[in-house]
C-alpha cells in the first residue's frame, strides 16, 4: 500500500512537470536586418562609460558603438533609448542552470552522473533549453551561463550556453571549455570532537589520510592522461582522451577549493601537471593573493550574499572578497547559487560596490571577468566593434533590483522574448483580481 501511494505522488509529481513544462515561450529567430541603439548611456564592460551613445550591429555582430549621432545605416531599426542604459550581457558561470528543473523531482534533475570520477561526461547534451527557470533568469539580463555537472570528485565537462535556442545544438556557444573537480578537504568537520572509528573497533581513517588517498588518485589518474595524450594511442579510452584538453591548452581546470590550504594544494597539483586552473568558490583565496597572481590563477567566487564559514570571520568578508581580489590584482569572477538564483547575479555584483568595488568593476566582474576566465572574452563580454551582439538595454541601473528593468535583450542580434513564467502568472492574477500589471 505504501508503494502504491509513492507511486502515485510520483505520478502527480511528473504530470505536474509536462503541464508546466508546455512550451509557450518561442525562441528568437536570427537577426533579420541592422539595428542602431540610440541616447543611451553605454556600460561597455572593460570599465569604460559612453554618455548619449550609440550601438550598431547587423548579422549578430556589433558593428559599431560611440558616442553622439549615430552614422547612418540604410534600412536599419532605430531603438531609441534616451535616458536608458545598455550592458554586455551577464555571464554565469558555475550553474546548474538548464540541468535542473524541481529539485524535488529526480526526473528533472540532470546535473549528477553515476561514479566518482567522470571526465568524459558532457553537461551540454542535457542543457534543457526548454527550462521554464531560463527565461527567468535571462529576464534579469543574464544572456549566457556555464552549466556544470555535479557530484563526484570529477564529474565532467562544462560548455557555454546561451539562454536562447530550440535544442542544446541551437544554444551552444562554446563546447565542453572544462573539466570540473573538487579538492579534498583534509580537515574534520566542524564540532568533531575525539579520535576516529567506533570504541574496540578497528580505527577509521582521519580526513587527512582520506583527503591524500584522493588526491594520489588525481595524481594517478592526471599522470596517465597525460601519457595518453603525448602517446595518442590507436585505441581510445574515453575518460582519458576527454582530458586531453588539460594538457593542449584547450581546455580548463575548474577545481572546487574553498580554504586557503586547498587552494595552495590544488594551484601547486595544476603547475605540475602544466594545466590552466580556475579556482571555484575561493572563500579564503583573498588569504593567498600572491599564488593565485603568481601562477595566473582566476577565481570564480561563488555568491556574496552569505555569511562567512568560520565564527572568526568578519561578517562582511562575503561582500568584501571581490574587492580584496580586485585590490591584490588577481583575476575573479561571480556566479550565484544553483539555478533559479542565478537571477540575483546582477544584485550580488552590486552589493560589492557597497564594500569596495566601483560600480564599472562589478560589472565588469559579470561580464568581461566572467567571459576571460570562460575563454570567450574575444567573442562576447564587452561591447565593442566585431564582437557578437549579445546585450540588453535596462530603463535603470542593472545592479540594482529597484531599479533593473530589461526592455530588450539580444543574443548575437537575435531579439530574445522576455515573457516568462512569473510575468505570465503576475499578469494573470492581476487581471483576476482588476490590478494594474506593471510588467514588460
């Protein structure tokens, strides 16, 4: 009787996920003719602030951007954004984004793969452009994200997708840019008190012997593809040919490490093996500036809007990190939490310029720092002449949730819908209940 019941709320459950996952938000058709953005006050992404400029771009690239009276360009459709401002898009990286739908429902959720270490697998196969999460957060200016597989101490590879797109294929930007990790932390957790294993038993292992038996098995597995990839065999072996990357430079790094004796081991295990790293999460990288700068190592800091790990801490050392980064002159990026709070990138930007940062830096943190450590910066990230269009004009200033408002967004010159499932529902209620619905 009790399996029966399951049962039957998992049926519910999926038929809940198909009835809301009925698509009724079309993606964008390719940019048909030239478009000239006009008045508008430019952030260009590189720090640099254009008063009453212009923006041009034709084919999904932009073809020109300035100050003053636009050049004339024969058929072309003038947006007239007098007063407003225009961005780069946002860039996410480190989400999952596109692999989950409802954490509650297994069937939704595809950022997991069975197995500890995967490098061979591809989160890009199972970006779900249909997502009723995606427009949500594109809503909010984020045009492209980093989907990453999770679980495991090596669950697979990661691709640039844009927020846009009938299919994966459609959507992707840039395949499989990196292969994804997790440091092993060689410390017990928080309040363990005592030794290890049960009283008369045989004892356990402590979290340092257990963090150095993982990290001989990275040691293991990196020595043996990059043999594969010096000797390229005649038979493959899919995991190893997937890291081959690491050691051509065509691939990166990207390895979760949060204390600053992880991190220190994780720079020094990427310098032996001649790989590019990115730290991820980074919460004491601001204790060990001078090796992250010294071996070029970015830092993607994963959300702001938290309280600090130890008791010790200064409570605002979340808020402050993008500015001690800034300050030490290490490469950094943001991204937020999960998913759907991917949409509160653009806020938690702006809540670093309250602890340090200037407002064009915590832009430029979202767009061209994010773009540089994803290896697109020569595509996207700023707005400058022959870049891909891929920009979106706010009525008011985009770090701040009281005052964002997407007009327009455009990917590669594509002019994406805006609708979403929340406005949908706001607008819904509000004609039910005779309220103004003041959405876009």
């Amino acid at each position: 009787m009790k399996k029966k019941l399951v049962l039957s709320f998992g049926g519910l459950m999926l038929s809940a996920v198909l009835a809301f996952g009925q698509a009724n938000i079309m993606p964008a058709k390719p940019q048909a003719g030239p478009v000239v953005i006009t008045g508008a006050i430019i952030h260009v992404g590189n720090g640099k602030v254009i008063s009453n400029g212009y923006i041009a771009f034709d084919k999904g690239k932009i073809t020109a951007i300035g100050e003053g009276t636009a050049p004339n360009t024969a058929g072309a459709t003038i947006v007239n954004a007098n007063g407003k401002q225009v961005y780069p898009g946002f860039i996410c990286p480190i989400t999952s984004l596109g692999l989950v739908e409802f954490e509650s429902v297994r069937a939704t959720d595809d950022e997991t793969e069975t197995g500890e270490l995967n490098p061979h697998v591809r989160s890009l196969i199972a970006y779900n452009t249909d997502s009723k999460v995606i427009p949500t957060v594109r809503s909010n200016g984020v045009l492209l994200a980093q989907p990453t597989p999770q679980g495991g101490t090596m669950p697979g590879q990661s691709s640039v997708m844009m927020l846009d797109g009938w299919n994966w294929e459609d959507a992707a930007y840039k395949k499989d840019i990196g292969i994804h990790m997790t440091w092993p932390v060689a410390r017990a957790a928080r309040g363990r008190r005592g030794g290890f294993g049960a009283p008369g038993g045989a004892p356990q292992e402590s979290p340092a012997e257990r963090a150095q038996k993982a990290i001989d098995g990275f040691v293991s597995l990196f020595s043996q593809a990059k043999s594969y990839a010096e000797a390229k065999p005649a038979v493959t072996n899919v995991r190893l040919a997937a890291m081959v990357g690491l050691f051509n430079g065509t691939k990166k790094l990207f390895i979760n490490a949060d204390g600053a004796k992880e991190i220190m081991q994780a720079v020094n295990f990427a310098k032996q093996f001649g790989v590019q790293a990115v730290i991820v999460g980074g919460r004491e990288s601001y204790l060990v500036t001078d090796i992250l700068k010294d071996n070029n190592v970015p830092v993607v800091i994963k959300e702001t809007q938290a309280l600090p790990d130890k008791d010790e801490d200064d409570v605002y050392l979340p808020y402050k990190l993008p500015h001690l980064l800034q300050e030490a002159g290490v490469m950094y990026g943001l991204t937020g939490t999960g998913f759907w709070r991917q949409r509160n990138l653009p806020f938690e930007a702006g809540q670093a310029v309250g602890y340090g940062l200037t407002k064009e830096q915590a832009v430029s943190m979202i767009t061209l720092n994010n773009a540089k450590i994803l290896g697109i910066d020569k595509t996207t990230g700023t707005l400058e002449t022959g870049k891909d269009a891929n920009l979106f004009i706010s009525t008011g200033d985009a770090l701040d949730m009281l005052t964002l408002n997407v007009e327009n967004a455009y990917i590669q010159g594509k002019s994406i819908s805006l609708d979403n499932l929340h406005k949908q529902l706001y607008k819904r209620y509000s004609e039910k209940y005779g309220l103004k619905a003041n959405v876009n």
